[in-house]
C-alpha cells in the first residue's frame, strides 16, 4: 500500500489502520466460509459412507472413487484456506502495527509493546539520567526492531553512536527508508514472532554450534557413510535370492550398535538445534523481505548483498533442522544412520558457514536498527539531522524534548559553549528548567547517533539543581566550587539552579550565559493560579512566585 506523502504520519497511520482492518474483515469473512466448506465435505464424505449400501460391489466402488474426490477437494479447500489465514494473520499485523506507529506519533507509551534492550546498557548512568530505556523511554520511542540483534543494535547507537566517517552513508539510508513505510512495516512483519523471543544470537549459536558437533572422523565417518548403502545392497541381494539374510540382518545389528554407543550425545545435540528450527525460518523470510527490495544507498546495498548471499546457506540449514524433527528416527537410524548422518550434514554445513552465521544476524539487526531511526524520521517529518562544524559549540534551534507528543511540545533554542562557559538557568519549580536540560541531553544523544567524535573534545555536563535538599550553606560552597572546576576544565554544559546569588561571584557570573523561565499569577473563581508558557529568555529570573503566593493569600512579609 503506497503512502500518501502529503498527509501528515498521524493521518497516514490512521488510513492504513482502516485499509488493513477492512483487509482483516474480508479475510476474516473468506476464512470461515472455507471453515464451512470442509467440514461440509467431512460431513458429506460421512454420510456418503452412512447410506452407501455395502453389499453392492458397484455402489462400494462408486463411494471409493467419491470419497477420493472429496480428499482431493479438501486438500486443495484446506491449501486455499492455509493462503487466506495467512493474509488475515498479515492483515491482522499490519494493523496492529500501523496502531503501534499511531501510538508512537502520540507518545502513547501504555499502547506501545515493551521492547527488552540489553542489560549492560540500560544499567548506565547516563541511561537513567536521560530515561533512555523502559517502558517510557527513548528507546521505546525509537526502537521497531523484533530480532535481539537490531534491539540490541539500537541500545548500542544510543549509547556510543557511530563512527564519524559512516556519517553520510548512514544519514542516505536513514532518508531512504524513512520514505519506505510499506518496506519497513513488511521486515517488522516478518520479524513480529520473534519481538517475544528470548533466543538472543549466542544462544543460537550455541545450540546450532552443539548440533554440529556430532560425529567423529575416521573409521567411525566411513562406517556411516557407507552403511546405509550396504545395507540396500544386500537386502536387494537377499530378495533376488542371492544372499541369505544373515549379511543384511548383520550390518542393522552394527548399525544399532553404533547408534546405541553414539545415539546418546547425538539426539542430545540434535534436541539443541531443533529448538532453532522456527527461529531459522524466520530469519530466512526477514532475509528475503530485504533482498526483495529496491535500495541504493551504500550501507543498505552492502547489507542487501551480504543476506542474498545468506538466504540459500540459511535455507539448506532449515532443512537440515526440518530433517531432524522426521519421525520414525529409531527406525531410520538403525536402517540409515539417520541421526549420525544428519550431524555429519550439520558439521559440514558449520565448518562451510558457522563463521558467517553471527555476521549475518548481525546484519539484519543493523537493518532494523537503521529502519528504527528512519521511522523515528517519518514519524517526525520537521525533525532534521544534526550539522558538525569545527566549533566546540552546541547550537539547537527549537529544540524540545523528544518523548513529549507536539502538540504539547515547546521548543525553545539552545546555545551551549565555548569552552569554559555555563549555561545557568533560573527559573520557579515547574516552569520547564528541567525539562529543557533533558531536551539538550536527549538531542545531543540523537546527534551522537550520527557519529562518535574522534580526537579530543570538550565534556559536556548537564546539572539540574546540585544537592537539592542540602542545607543552603554548604550547597552554594559545593555548588561553587563544582562550577568553578568545570570552567577551569573548559568544558561546556549548563546547570539550572534556583540560588541566584551564585550570580553575585564574579568568577562565575563573568563566564554565564544567563536564561530563565517564567511563570505568571492567574486569578481563576478567586483563586491564583500559576501558569507557565515553557518558553526561555534571556537573563536571570526576576520573579519570585514564592513571596507573590504569600501576598495572594493575605500574608505581608517584610
């Protein structure tokens, strides 16, 4: 389905959701007339046995030949039933993610699901500092990924960014796929039954990497490989009338024996790689999705190359998974070595590709990792990407806080730096001083997603009301000194404070770029009432709502 361009990405959301839905609804209707008609020819292949008379050859021959045509048209009624109950399970999905897309325009976090981020990144500092994992967060704002790979791969570009040369080849692809909303539903699509799983790539290696380890070489190897056909001949000696059957009975003796002293290890092994089976054949649909698509940017050509190379390696080891689960293998394997044969397919296929595996996985979570920032684009279509200049300056033009929906954001700009500068920010409890560094915080971590600056560089701080709750001595000494330290170090940043007298110290005042918010007094039903437009402006705070409050209510201080 195309997109319209010129709707808003609310709207298109809101379009796609009903086309899907009515999608969903026709399927729907078209899956339970199939319902009906196969159990229509179940029952009527019953009744046709019920009243069939069974004394009359004839009428016995006639019922065979009809009930044959009846499993016939099941099967084909149930193929056709198979291909509806899938485009109502797509339609279904495409719904429910175009909802979720809603839900990400809107900052409705309750509405979005709970994607798990790595461990070692959500237990950082500046990841709680800035709320950039959990239910409510930056990375659920920004992250579609399904597969642990690309989850993981965007924990790991909002904590350490990216290398600055990657810059333009990663800003092409970000636009590419921002305009691709039909292609980046489709890869989530196919990943969806993997958003819950908790197979993270070292746990399917590890069981792939096990199912490979499997039979030994030497006498043991040509025992297997030859087994299988020597049992044939001789049984084919033995029915022509050549052989008797001790020669043919003796090797299943030998084969059962070897199996019995091996089988132990090997089913074990194979139990490991049969859990990867489904996982496997999920993969293989997400490869597909990409391979299929017309991409031209650098990075996602080179991924798109690297997984068309994947997908028959990938296809031949779900086969080889699939032959695991066939039933029988007791049987087979005191017939064929069926067990140990099949893990001598798995150590060939390792020893061809287990080194490529882990990068192909890798692969496909950078593709959903670079499908995550271009719907964080598409989503937020005002939105531009960042601009490194030479200065060791922060610049932001109606910056606002990402994770707050636009219609109630309010941007305001930002100026950090030069070196050994501080952006000091005043203002009353509420008024947005808060809010505001979070935004600088939350958007300079954005820009970092498009590089990770090499050489040397100014640190940046971000310091929100310093030993809030400490007695106003010792908190202006400690507070000073941490500024003054911080101006020595020249590095850049901002603080909001509510201790305008730090603003009497030279050594401070001389070297801060002052802001401030404001508030203003309503009287409402005779009551006051603060209210605050959230926007910034220069200089210090000159209000002092606390001592306005007192006199609202009757109380003169002096």
């Amino acid at each position: 389905m195309e997109s319209e361009t010129s709707a808003s990405p609310a709207e298109r959301y809101e379009k796609r959701i009903a086309y899907f839905s009515e999608q969903a609804k026709t399927f729907d209707a078209r899956s339970r007339r199939y319902s009906n008609l196969r159990l229509a020819i179940v029952l009527l292949g019953a009744g046709s046995v019920i009243v069939t008379p069974k004394d009359n050859a004839f009428g016995v021959g006639v019922l065979a030949g009809f009930l044959v045509l009846l499993v016939i048209l099941f099967a084909i009624v149930a193929f056709r039933h198979q291909s509806v109950e899938e485009a109502l399970s797509h339609a279904r999905a495409m719904t429910n993610l175009n909802a979720e897309g809603k839900a990400r325009v809107d900052r409705q976090w309750k509405a979005l699901p709970n994607r798990s981020a790595p461990s070692a990144p959500v237990n950082g500092m500046l990841a709680r500092d800035l709320d950039l994992f959990g239910p409510v967060s930056l990375f659920q704002l920004i992250c579609t990924a399904n597969t642990w790979e690309g989850r993981k791969a965007v924990a790991e570009v909002l904590i350490g960014g990216i290398e600055q040369d990657r810059i333009p080849n990663r800003q092409a692809a970000v636009k590419e796929l921002a305009a691709k909303l039909d292609f980046r539903q489709e890869l989530e699509c196919a990943t969806l039954p993997l958003r819950n799983s908790t197979w993270d790539s070292d746990a399917l290696l590890g069981s792939l990497h096990s199912g490979s380890a499997f039979v030994g070489q030497g006498l043991a190897r040509l025992f297997c490989v030859l087994s299988p056909f020597l049992l044939v001949f001789l049984f084919a000696l033995n029915l022509i009338g050549y052989l008797p059957k001790w020669p043919w009975g003796l090797v299943m003796t030998l084969n059962y024996v070897v199996s019995f002293l091996r089988g132990r290890s090997v089913r074990k092994n194979l139990k490991s790689a049969m859990n990867a089976d489904r996982i496997i054949g999920h993969f293989i649909q997400a490869f597909r999705c990409v391979t299929a698509e017309s991409l031209i940017s650098p990075e996602l050509v080179e991924l798109k190359e690297l997984l068309g190379e994947a997908i028959g390696k990938m296809e031949k080891l779900e086969g080889l998974v699939s032959l695991s689960r066939f039933p029988g293998g007791f049987v087979l394997d005191i017939l064929f070595l069926w067990n140990l044969n099949l893990g001598r397919a798995f150590g060939r296929w390792w020893a061809e590709n287990g080194g490529e595996f882990e990068r192909w996985l890798r692969a496909i979570g950078r593709v959903e990792e670079i499908c995550s920032f271009a719907s964080l684009l598409h989503d937020n279509a005002s939105w531009t990407f960042p601009n490194f200049i030479s200065s060791d300056q922060i610049l932001g033009q109606a910056l606002g806080h990402p994770m707050i929906p636009e219609r109630a954001r309010v941007d305001n700009d930002a100026r950090l730096g030069p070196p050994g500068r501080i952006l000091l920010v005043t203002g009353s409890n509420m008024s947005g001083k808060t809010t505001f560094l979070r935004a600088i915080g939350t958007n300079v971590l954005l820009a970092a997603h498009q590089t990770t600056q090499k050489g040397s560089h100014p640190a940046l701080y971000l310091l929100d009301e310093v030993l809030l709750g400490t007695n106003i001595d010792e908190r202006k000494i400690i507070t000073c000194g941490l500024i003054l330290n911080l101006l020595e170090c020249k590095a850049i940043g901002a603080m909001s404070t509510h201790d305008l007298s730090l603003l009497d110290i030279p050594e401070i005042a001389n070297f801060a770029d002052k802001v401030h918010f404001q508030e203003a007094f309503v009287v409402k039903n005779g009551k006051a009432e603060m209210s605050f437009d959230y926007r910034i402006r220069a200089g210090e705070a000159q209000s002092r709502n606390a001592i306005a409050l007192m006199k609202h209510i009757g109380l003169e201080l002096a």
